[in-house]
C-alpha cells in the first residue's frame, strides 16, 4: 500500500514538474518574442550564432515548450508514451540550458533552477522507470483507477 502511494507521489510531483516547467518555457518564449529579449542586450548574443533573440525565443516556445506541454498531457491522459515524453522535455530543458549559458557565457540563478528542474524531471522519471530500488516499476496508473481512487 505504501508503495502505491509513493509512486502516485512521484507521479503528481512529475506533472507538477512539467507543467512548471511548460508555463515557464511557454511564457518565457512569448515574452522574449514579445519584448525583442526581455531587456537583455543583444550584445549577450555576439558569441553565439544568433543576431536577435527571435530565434532563441522561438526554440524557447515551440520546442522547450512545446514539449513540456506533449508531456504533461500525455502525463495527465496516462498514455503509454508519457514517461518518454517527459524524459524528451527534460533532456530538452537540460540541453537548452547548457547551450544557453555556452552562448551568453554566463549562469543565472534561474538558470541553475530550471537546469535543478530539468534534471528533477528526469530522476523523477527514472524513479517511475524503477531505476530506484524502492519504487517499483508498474505502468501508469489508469484512469480508471485514479478517478476511483485505488491508484492515485
């Protein structure tokens, strides 16, 4: 019984994880789109191959984004490829990360946070591949038995 509620804890501190990080790519994107960098000088961009923060804000939106969002909602609807979906999102928010701090050759603290939140996606998914010894790996709870309350 006990396992059943860790992993619905390792479960629901996935989606919350994901969706953190999809609104933050989301809203980040668009607001970098919006405003040509958020007040950033351009000169952050001289080392890198862009010459505007279009592209960067694009890249934020549609892929760092748009796969946080393919993950939460196959997380949410339990589909058989969520777990993949949400290790393709982390992996992405690792990776944007670390390209963004070789370009502008500097680190933030939000930087540090969304690498912590990227790399939090994936342990959590790991954990629920049953890469931890004390969570066992069974699929997805359905949704079925979550709304009956025997899974979640």
């Amino acid at each position: 019984m006990w396992q059943a509620r860790l992993r619905s804890a390792v479960f629901w501190s996935l989606v919350v994880v994901t969706a953190f990080n999809a609104v933050s790519a989301v809203v980040g994107g668009i607001a970098i789109l919006a405003t040509g960098g958020l007040g950033m000088p351009a000169s952050m961009l001289d080392d890198g191959p862009f010459t505007s923060f279009t592209w960067p804000g694009l890249i934020l939106l549609v892929v760092i984004g748009g796969s946080q969002v393919v993950a939460g909602m196959q997380l949410i609807g339990r589909r058989p490829s969520a777990l993949l979906w949400s290790a393709v999102a982390g992996f992405g928010m690792l990776i944007w990360i670390f390209v963004e701090t070789g370009i502008i050759r500097g680190m933030s603290w939000l930087q540090a946070l969304y690498f912590a939140s990227g790399t939090l996606q994936l342990v959590l998914v790991l954990a629920l591949l049953g890469a931890a010894g004390w969570l066992p790996r069974t699929s997805l709870p359905s949704r079925r038995t979550a709304s009956a309350g025997h899974g979640d």
